[in-house]
C-alpha cells in the first residue's frame, strides 16, 4: 500500500485519478473516507498498488492490433512487453501487459472539474490554437479570475456561460470540450458532426464564460475546511451541514441565477428567502454580487445575437420570457431541443435569471439549456453524453 498525505484541493475522485485507480480502490483502503464528505489536509491515506491492465493475444491476432483495441500508442506497449514488433504476430497465449490509454484531448475529467482544472486547461487550449482568445471580465468574490474565451471572426455573436450555480459545476467541462473540439476541426479543416467549423468561424464569434461561480464550486467539491475565509458564516448558512454538494450559490449565500434585473423583486417575494442561503437568496439587489455584474458588463459591452445559459440537470431548454423573446425563438428552441434529444419548454412563474434578462434587455433569442438528468452535482459517468449534447446544440445555433 502507498501512503499518501493530503494536500489542499484533493479530493477522492482526483486522488484516484492521479494514481490511474477509480474512487472505489481509494474508499476500499480508507472505509472511513466514505463517510467524510471532504477530505482534509495532512490526512493519511493508504493507496493499493495499481494493477495494470493484461491481455491474451488470441490467434492471428498482430501487436498493432492490441494496440488499436485498448488505445494505446506502439512505442508504449513495446517499452512494456520488449520482444514484440509493431507488424507481427503475437504468438497465441502470449499475456501482454498494456500501458495507460493515451487520451488526446486537452479537456477531459481527472476527478472533480473545479478553478483549478479550468485554469490549466485554458492556458493549454490558448497555446495550442492561437485563434482562441483568452482573456477575463472580472473577479468573484474571493479573487479568482472569471474566464472568458472567444473564438471566431464572423459579425454574429453567440454568448455562453456555464456553472452560474456551483453544483452544476459539470457544465464547465461540457462547454470547454465543445470549444476544443470546435477547435481541432476547424485547425484541421474537418466537419464536426456533419457541421463546418471553417463556416461557424467566418460567420459567428462566439464568447464563452466557461465557469461563472468559480467561488461555489471549489465549495461543492472541496468543502469550507480550516482557514476558509467564509468559513464559520457557511456553516450556518448551511444549516449545520457537513457537506456543500446541493450548494448553488456563490461565496456569500446569494444565488447567481436569481441575481439579474428581471423583476427581480417579484422572484424575490415568491422565493420568500431573506438572506443567505445554498439557494434562493436574490442578494440585498440585483447585480450585488461581482459574478452576475461582470456577466451584464461583458453582454452590454458586446450585444449578442443570442444567449445561451448552461444549467443542469432536466435535458429541457427553456426560450421565453413574459413575451420579451423575439417570434423566432420558439422555432429556434425546438430545433435545438432536437439537436440534443431535449425538450423545448415554455417557462413560467420564473424571475431574475440570466435568460430572463437577456431577453428583455435585448430582445434576442435567449436559451437556459438544463443539460444531463439525475441529481446535482451530476456523476463524472455522464460527461461525455453532456459534452455531446452540448456541442450539438451549440452547433445548430452556429450552423443557424
């Protein structure tokens, strides 16, 4: 067994996936773990040595095949089983040990999907395809950098953010693997999908703020421990709670979805929450809250021609707001809910969200899209079908 010290943002899932091991290896070397909501630094853990994957050569069956099967790169498995070669036949019987998968993609899950994940993977993203823009439009409350990436030359503006509620924090990842993918096509002259990446390009420009709530997420996934600045408020605004995982607010208590100038004091009075909570609480007024601020400033800055909000979980997108929305967004919702396998809703007795006033400030079509199904925070196991789902709706507003 490896013993293993925790350090500060270390959580099960990423401590497995760092050790190329899965949540249940770690939980089953520390039964105690499962019944801690957080992990906490200098914490001991003890870590099974890793077993690595084998295979039985069948039959006719070559090295570059195995290869193939598992994902792996040539060079890599030689280095492990030395004496096989790339176009021979592996003599039936043969156990070869088989290396780790090599995943290309820059944007993929290690564990929790937090600021930290996010921060690498921009600067990775921006090196790699200089045509992505990086840049931030401000600050959340506790200082960490509100993230904006911008692709695209063309005259129409597609405007997207993700991860306005902290425990939703799943659509971060599905935006930014749109983004890359999006990306590597359109720099490899490729479809996506049966889309064009070189017509998104030259006809849109699109500005995505990939995360938000920076601030709440690291709540959810990494709990207020020794230290945190909010520390003894979150506790009781909590309720005496251990765990932050139902957590949708930012820092302070106030829910981001509840904070934009759309009657606001309507969906206030129907909440009928007075001060900070998980959920619910508009703030003391709208935009008090630097997260929500910065949205508006960037949207007044650079009109969009529509707005999309990602949300989850309900595989259902929401398009009209108390009749503000233009005529074409009906028409528009039910193309994109067919792009994603949802369903196009019409929503009512809803204030104060982002959609709500994007609509009503500007008369565009505006779309919540509430991707995944389940319970929030939504399992790692259903990244790659929200990823999909995304890109596809996304797509079909770029290929509008």
């Amino acid at each position: 067994m490896l013993q293993y010290i925790v350090r500060k943002g270390d959580t099960v899932a990423r401590i497995a996936a760092a050790h190329r091991l899965t949540p249940g290896h770690v939980i089953q070397g520390n039964p105690w773990a499962a019944d801690q909501p957080y992990l906490f630094p200098g914490q001991v853990l003890f870590l099974p040595t890793v077993q690595r994957r084998r295979h039985v050569a069948q039959e006719g069956e070559s090295a570059r095949e195995v290869a193939a099967l598992y994902g792996v790169g040539m060079e890599s498995l030689i280095k492990l089983n030395p004496g096989i070669f790339p176009d021979g036949f592996c003599a039936p019987g043969t156990t070869l040990v088989i290396p780790p998968s090599e995943g290309a993609a820059i944007v993929k899950l290690r564990g929790e999907y937090g600021p930290g994940e996010l921060n690498a993977d921009i600067n990775l993203l921006s090196a790699k395809y200089p045509f992505i823009w990086a840049d931030t439009i401000g600050e959340s409350v506790l200082g960490q950098p509100l993230h904006l990436l911008r692709i695209g030359s063309g005259r129409r503006r597609l405007h997207v953010n993700a991860a306005l509620h902290a425990n939703e924090w799943l659509t971060s990842p599905c935006l930014l693997s749109f983004l890359e993918q999006y990306a590597e096509a359109y720099a490899n002259g490729r479809k996506w999908n049966g889309h064009s990446p070189a017509d998104w390009f030259s006809n849109w420009t699109v500005w995505a703020v990939p995360m938000a709530n920076p601030d709440g997420v690291e709540l959810v996934q990494e709990g207020a421990g020794p230290g945190h600045p909010y520390r003894r408020e979150l506790e009781e605004w909590n309720g005496g709670r251990r765990s932050f995982r139902h957590w949708k607010a930012n820092i302070r208590g106030i829910d981001l979805g509840d904070q934009f100038p759309a009657f606001w004091e309507e969906e206030r009075s129907r909440r009928g929450i007075t001060g900070p909570s998980p959920r619910d609480y508009g703030g003391p007024s709208p935009l008090s809250e630097p997260e929500a601020a910065a949205l508006v400033s960037l949207c007044e800055k650079s009109p969009a021609d529509t707005a999309v909000s990602l949300h989850s979980q309900g595989q259902e997108i929401y398009w009209n707001y108390r009749g503000y929305e233009p005529p074409e967004s009906r028409e528009l919702a039910e193309r994109l809910a067919q792009a994603g396998g949802y369903r196009a809703v019409a929503l009512t007795g809803s204030d104060a969200g982002f959609k709500d006033w994007f609509i009503m400030k500007f008369r565009k079509p505006g779309f919540t899209v509430e991707l995944g199904l389940g319970r929030n925070p939504l399992p790692l196991e259903d990244f790659e079908d929200m990823a999909l789902e995304t890109g596809r709706i996304l797509a079909s507003i770029l290929s509008g």
